[in-house]
C-alpha cells in the first residue's frame, strides 16, 4: 500500500519552464561536434611540428 506521507516527503516539484531552459544553457556540454574539431587542430598541430 502507498505510503502518502512518505511519498509528500519524497515529492519536489518540477522545475519551470524558464528555469528548466537556463539550467540547461548553463551548462558547459561537449557535442561531438566540439571533439572534431579538437582532434582536427591536435592533427594538424601535429603535422605542423613533424
């Protein structure tokens, strides 16, 4: 059987719209895209010096 109370104490509500997309853009992701073109400058970087 459900425990109500237990269950009022677990609850947190869900963040806002708003505050759902500043979480978001506030975070430092890396996209694959980002770790292309990483290893492109190391490669050529690399080609430069050897």
């Amino acid at each position: 059987m459900i425990n109500f109370e237990e269950e009022l104490r677990k609850f947190h509500p869900s963040l806002e719209v708003e505050e759902v997309e500043e979480a978001i853009y506030n975070q430092d992701l890396t996209d694959v895209a980002d770790v292309l073109v990483g290893m492109m400058k190391a490669a050529k970087e690399e080609e430069e010096q050897g």
